[in-house]
C-alpha cells in the first residue's frame, strides 16, 4: 500500500471508510489524486478475525455510547452503527434495493417531507455501475420501477425458509413478490483491482459479518480498489479536529492513532463519517453550521417486524436474511400516509432473535426458554419504509464525556403521525400474510432502523447544509459523503443509494478540479 | 409446540472442522471460562443478581450452570457499552446497583424480607411488578423500573443464549457453517443439524 507522511499535503483526506467513503476513495484515487482514508475502526481480516458467532462480533459495532432520547428512542451499537475499514457495510445485511424516481419528490406527490435537489436520472447510471462492480445478484427483471438498463450482475441467491414463507402467504393475497436484489454472490465474481471473491455460502450471518468476502462489504469491494489506485488507508485513526486556515478552508485534520495526536496536512476534506459521527465533529469543531441544520432532521426507517412460528423447519439462520421482496406497498391505493414502503422476509441469527423477544415480548422465566426452543421454527417479516424529517428529531451535544472525554450525542426520535399510520397498515398486512402462511404465536417488534439526515443537502445555504455535490456552504473544500445528506429518507434501504451519491459527489469534484 | 433438543451437538461439532478456527476458538473460551468473584458489584450485590437472574432465565441442571451474572460484572468491570442507552437511565453501572436495591426494597415492602429469602413465586411476583412499573419503593421513583427490567433482561438474554450449552438446547448448529448451506429450504436439514427429539417437558 502506498502510504504519504503527515508532512506532506495530500490532495484529500476521506474521514471513515463506510458506505460513503470507500467508493469515493477508490474514485479520487483512480483520479491520480493523493488521498488517506482516516479510519477510526480496524482493518479487520475477515477469514482469521470473523467468528460465526454473535457476541464475539460484537467488535464490528461503534460502542462509544450514545443517549437515546424522545418517544421511541433509537438503539445504535447493533441496530445502526458499525466501525472498522468498511463501516456499517461490514456488517449491512446486503439488502440493495433501487429507489425508486418517485422517492425522490415526496414534497410534490404529497405535500410533505422534502424533494431532494437531484432525481433518480442523476442517480441511476451509478446504481448501473455499481450493481455491476459490487456483483450484486438479483432478478432480472425487476418487477417494480422503471425498466432497468442492465440485468443485475448476477442471478438471484436461494430462497431460504423465510422466503418460501412469505412466498407462500403473499400469494394467497395476491401481493407479487420477487427474489431480493442482495449485495452478496450468487457465484463467483471477479472484478479488476478487487480479485476473485467466492460464491455465497449461505450461512445467514451477513449482519455479523461476512468472513468469506461473498458480501459486498467496502472492505473487500471499493476499499482493495482505491489501494490499487494508490490511496493509503490509516485504520484505528480517530478523526477529533479540522483546522481552518486564515482563509477559511480546512488545512489540517487532527486524529489520534495509539493514544497519540496527528495532524495531516491536506487540500480538501471529505467527511464521511456517518450520520451521528460527521454531525457530531461537525458540531464539536464549530464548522459548517451557519444554516444551524447540522444535527437536524434526524430520520429513521419505520421497520416494524412480524415473526411467527411455524410447524416446518425453517432454521433461520440458513440463506441470505432477505430473500425475498414485495414493493407493492411503494404507493398503496388508499393510504392514509404519505410515500410508502417495501416488504421483506428476514431470517434471523440467535442472539438477535432471543434479545429481540426479551425487549418484545417481555418474556423470562419458564415461558422465554420455551419460546427460545421455538427459534428452528420462527420466520418474519419486515418493512422499511419513508421517514419524514421533523424539527422534533434532532442530535445534539450532551455534558456527558464519552471514553474519548468527548461529548456524547443525544438523539432525540419520535415517529410522527405519517411513521404511525404507515406502520399500522404495515402491521395489519405482514400479520394477513404470517397469517395465510400459517404462523402461530405471531408478535411484533416495532423498530426504526438507519439513522438519516442530520446535514441535508439542498439548494438554499440557509436551509441546508451541503449543495446537491456534497460541498459544504461554509467551507469552500469540505465535502460530505454518507448518509446524514439525504433530504429525505427514501422508502429504500439505504446503502445502494449512499454509494451512488458518494460517487457522483466525486465525479462532480473532479469534473470542477480538472 | 414444545421442542427438545438433544444434548451434546455444539460440543460435538467444535472438535471438527465443519468449524472455523475463530469460530471454535471464541465458543470453546465461552465454554470453558471459570466463575470469578465479582469486581464490580459487591458480594451481596452479586449475589441478588444471581438470584434475579435464576428467576428470569431458570436453570435445573446445576452441573452445567451458565455464569450469567459474571459476563455482566466483567463487562461493568471494562467500562464497556452497547453503543447506547436511554436517555432516561443513569450510566449502565448506577442504574445496575439502583435496580438491584430498588429489588430488595420492593421485597421489604411487600414481604417484609429481603428478595433473596422469600419464595420463587414471590420472587416472580417482585420482578413482574418491575416490569409493569407497579414495584413499590422510593428507588423506583428515581429509576425507570421497565427500562431497567428491560436492560437486565436483555443483557442476561444475550449472555445466556451466547453459551454453546444455550445453544444446544434451541438445537441451534449456524455455527459449524465450513461445509457451507445447501439444503437451505422449508423442511430440509443437513445432516449435521438436530432434530427435535419429541414433545419435551
Ligand atoms: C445491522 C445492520 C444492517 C443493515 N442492513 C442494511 C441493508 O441491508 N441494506 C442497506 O442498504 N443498509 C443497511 N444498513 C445500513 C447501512 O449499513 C448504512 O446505512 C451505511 O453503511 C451508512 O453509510 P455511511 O457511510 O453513512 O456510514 P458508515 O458505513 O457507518 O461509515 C462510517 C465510518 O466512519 C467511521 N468514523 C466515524 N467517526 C469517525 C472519526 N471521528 N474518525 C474516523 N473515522 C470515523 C466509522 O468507524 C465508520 O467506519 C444496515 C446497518 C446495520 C447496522
Ligand atoms: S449469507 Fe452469504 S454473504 Fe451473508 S455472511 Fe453468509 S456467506 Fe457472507
């Protein structure tokens, strides 16, 4: 790997190696440009440190604690928050649907929420080109949006136990469903800069971390790519200032790595720390918040699950979690929400299920081990659906230090009126299909996943705090690539989407750089 | 349904090399680790924890108890954080030892003697009125008592069912994935995955 001193000025510095950096990375990269990827999390290899265990992978997830505030508090560690070279994709569940034209002008269909300042025409070639480069298998074609210009790049991945469930309730109702568009190989893939990657094994552990590289995680996707390009990547660097010089631009960024300051020197910044991190430096170094939006319009997926036992085997820990998907919810006639969400069907790995029934069900005793020796025979289904942004949910600084000594974050989330609506005509529907499929002792389990917004982009520099290229309003040569810029939340899992804006947003750089 | 799985399969499967390295090596940890005294909580303290503990998840064979509250005090003892917690709650080590006296309180106040000397029926009756927030006392004006049940619960949860004992018992075997998956539909199991051997207790 090519590595730059401290000394030197490298073209840019990319803060966090997630969904948002690592593509970016590999692009300025390929560019010619010096760029260093500070990464606070380690450089994990996934085939000697990954264990097909839970608790032992507990070490994928960002644990610098966090206060959960508001009506339905979020919980991050597991739920939301990975660390290491690759962020959350290290241990994303692959799910990478499109979203789809109509996600992106909530505000003109229905009056609320926002319309971002980009539509799905400037998005879709770099899904193209990312389904493409990542090896994503899905069905070709694809039910729902409009025609695709290519086939995924891969074929579907069988269909688990889970999947054949909600197959089997979803027809009775007559709701179409689909095989899933996952970011994991049906077969082996390979890709120039990258290497050979392996075929799926099926072992349904992809939240805890894939350990065969058959998921497309950054690590061992757009990470391996921008170090062929030339980019170093400085792992277990924990990003604490950016230093303006006299002219206003950020000259310096500030990191600790071994218990020890370091400061590099460098031309531009790009901050992809993730929604909580970037808002939270944002924050703590004073920068970049003359609108007073950084940290605002924090969103959250409404995710409600819906498990049930059934008499079958299904051993929910086999398959790729997400097999199967139904998007005709997208715009239901008749709602009495705005925008609307996806189904899918999820297996489930032990720890999560048996936790989840502890804080769900509120089961102990006798009853919770009954319950836990039912786990061979549970499936669920979930949605993800469109969150609005609301000036009730926010992220602020709290008094209390972190183990850093830096100030925690409070996030405050409360579901508005449309989360509501949407999630009870989402729970009546996944309990019709658990129901036509067979289920027994079905229960629900509200959640909210993804956290979103917290530096939207947009057009105003009052009400914004990034132009649609990322560029920050305050500060000529700070970018924003990660999740926090989304205006609104998509009906979408995230991912697919903060990957493609992270490349346009470096494709437009280099276009004004040249 | 009440499933039942046999005894023996985890333990088994960990000395082949349907497992990986990493894999074996952090369960066979898990297995082996021994019970030490607590660092964090005081011996009573400890002590009611257990008992707690016992209520929420039972555990009739005693010659292969999984140490629940050791994991707990160990991770109190580092410092360590799940990433978050509510608002609401003090940091996870104050709300531990507020829950836990908020317990015995309860206790004193309905029965008139400590949580750890009165019946298991008692016992259910206290933690049950924890988590519906009907637990007497003042502690449990300064501590939510179902955020707090709910914390306890869950933490003792994932330790318990992160035992290779824990797993065997749900007839769970995800972790001896080498082979890799390939009967992975409705009602196919390889060879190495248990059946549920009748109706149980
Ligand atoms: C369990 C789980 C399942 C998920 N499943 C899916 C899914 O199926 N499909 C989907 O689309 N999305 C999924 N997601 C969400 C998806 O992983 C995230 O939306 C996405 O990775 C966010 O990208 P990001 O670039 O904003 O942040 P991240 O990917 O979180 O990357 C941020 C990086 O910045 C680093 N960092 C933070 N602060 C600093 C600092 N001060 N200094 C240096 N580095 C720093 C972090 O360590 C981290 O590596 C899932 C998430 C979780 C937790
Ligand atoms: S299911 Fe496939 S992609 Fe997911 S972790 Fe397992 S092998 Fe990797």
């Amino acid at each position: 790997m090519q590595t730059y001193s401290t000394t030197e000025i490298v073209d840019a510095i990319v803060i966090g190696t997630g969904a948002g950096g690592a593509p970016l990375l590999a692009r300025l990269a390929r560019a010619g440009l010096k760029v260093v990827a500070l990464e606070a999390g380690k450089h994990w290899n996934p085939i000697t440190d990954f264990a097909t265990d839970e608790k032992e992978q507990e070490k994928l997830f960002w644990t610098d604690e966090r206060l959960s505030a508001g009506n339905d508090p979020l919980p991050f560690g597991s739920n939301n928050s990975g660390t290491g070279v690759g962020g959350s994709t290290l241990h994303y569940t692959a799910y990478t649907p499109r979203a789809q034209p109509d996600d992106f002008q909530l505000r003109t269909d229905f009056g609320v929420g926002e319309d971002w300042p980009l539509g799905f025409d400037q998005i879709e070639p770099y899904y193209n080109e990312i389904e493409q480069f990542l090896g994503i298998s899905g069905p070709s074609p694809y039910p729902w949006g409009p025609a695709r210009k290519q086939k995924y790049a891969l074929g579907p991945l069988p269909v688990n136990g889970a999947g054949q469930l909600m197959e089997r309730g979803c027809k009775e109702l007559g709701i179409k469903t689909s095989p899933a568009a996952n970011a994991a190989l049906s077969a082996g893939y390979y890709q120039e800069g990258v290497g050979h990657r392996p075929a799926c094994a099926n072992r349904g552990f992809c939240q805890a971390g894939c350990n065969i590289g058959a998921k497309a995680s950054m690590d061992v996707t757009y990470i391996p790519l921008a170090v062929h390009f030339g980019a170093e990547i400085r792992s277990e660097s924990f990003v604490t200032q950016l230093i303006k010089d006299s002219s206003g631009k950020i000259s310096e960024v500030v990191y600790i790595q071994n218990g020890e300051e370091k400061r590099q020197r460098c031309r531009y910044v790009f901050l992809c720390a993730g929604t909580v991190e970037t808002a939270r430096l944002l924050l703590l170094n004073g920068l970049g918040n003359s609108s007073g939006q950084v940290g605002r319009n924090v969103m959250a997926h409404p995710g409600l699950q819906i498990w049930g036992e059934f008499d079958e085997d299904v051993r929910p820990y086999k398959g790729i979690p997400g097999a199967i998907i139904s998007e005709d919810t997208h715009r239901p006639a008749n709602a009495d929400f705005a925008g609307g969400y996806l189904l899918q069907s999820i297996g489930v790995m032990p720890l999560t299920y048996m936790t989840q029934m502890a804080r769900g069900r509120g089961l102990w005793g006798e009853e919770l081990k009954q319950a836990a020796r039912a786990y061979n025979h549970v499936a669920g289904i979930n949605i993800l659906g469109d969150c609005l942004p609301y000036a009730h949910n926010y992220l602020e600084l709290s008094d209390e230090k972190d183990i850093r000594g830096l100030p925690k974050p409070r996030i405050y989330f409360t579901n508005g009126e449309n989360e509501k609506r949407m999630t009870a005509h989402a729970n009546k529907i996944m309990r019709d299909i658990w129901a036509a499929a067979g289920a027994k002792n079905v229960w629900a389990f509200p959640r909210n996943a993804h956290v979103i917004g917290t530096c939207r982009m947009g057009v105003n520099p009052d009400t914004a705090v990034v132009n649609p290229d990322g560029q920050s309003f305050d500060i000529p040569n700070l970018y924003i690539s990660d999740n926090s810029t989304f205006p609104s939340a998509l009906s979408v899992n995230p991912a697919l989407t903060i990957m493609a804006l992270a490349l346009r947003t470096a494709d437009r750089f280099l276009e004004q750089h040249k | 349904m009440n499933y039942h799985y046999p005894a023996g399969t985890v333990r088994a499967l960990l000395e082949t090399d349907q497992v990986t390295k990493p894999t074996r090596q952090a369960l066979t940890e898990r297995l082996k680790a021994s019970s030490d005294q607590p660092v964090f909580f005081s011996t009573e303290e400890f002590s009611l924890l257990q008992a707690v503990c016992d209520r929420l998840i039972p555990q009739n064979n005693q010659s292969e108890r999984i140490d629940i509250t050791g994991g707990i005090d160990k991770r109190l003892t580092e410092n360590k954080s799940d990433g978050w917690r509510y608002d609401v709650m003090p940091a996870d080590g104050d709300a531990y030892k507020l829950g836990l006296k908020g317990i015995d309180e309860s206790a004193q106040l309905l029965f008139q003697q400590p949580f750890q000397n009165i019946s298991a029926e008692q016992q259910d009756f206290i933690l049950k009125a924890v988590q519906t927030r009907q637990a007497p006392g003042d502690t449990w004006q300064e501590l939510a008592a179902d955020r707090f049940f709910e914390e306890l619960l869950a933490e003792a949860v994932s330790t318990y069912y992160s035992h290779p004992l824990a797993q065997e018992d749900i007839g769970y075997v995800g972790m001896a994935d080498v082979p890799t998956w390939q009967r992975i539909g409705l009602n196919q199991l390889e060879d190495r995955e248990p059946k549920s051997i009748g109706q149980g207790e």
